[in-house]
C-alpha cells in the first residue's frame, strides 16, 4: 500500500515548514512514517516556488498538486 499524505497550505513559507517537518521524521528514527506521495492543496501558484519542494523529490516523494478555488 502506498503511503500518502495531504496538506493544505497558503505560502511558499508554510509549505517550506510543513515539508522540513515531514523530512525531519526521518531523523527522528520514524522514517517508516514519510509518504511516497504528498497530496498538495493550494490556492495560489506562487506555493510552487517553494525552496522545499525539491527536497521532496530529492527523497523521491511525488507531489501530486490540486488547486482550490
């Protein structure tokens, strides 16, 4: 089973932090609990400057994005 992970953020700042929390679980010895996929809600397009967002697929986590009106 593939493991997932949803977030819904506003700022490229907030998705930097949601994405160094979800990475840190690996450090912390819980990296069972990092997903494959990360579900990206967004209302804006600037979210996908984010400076985090190639860590993600640095660690081969895939962003699957979905923009909210």
């Amino acid at each position: 089973m593939t493991k997932s992970r949803s977030f819904k953020v506003r700022t490229a700042e907030e998705l930097d932090s949601e994405v160094r929390d979800l990475l840190a679980l690996g450090l912390v010895g819980r990296g069972h609990e990092v997903p494959e996929i990360v579900y990206m809600d967004y209302t804006d397009e600037a979210i996908k400057e984010a400076s985090a967002l190639s860590q993600l697929t640095a660690h081969g986590i895939r962003v699957v994005w979905h923009k909210q009106s």
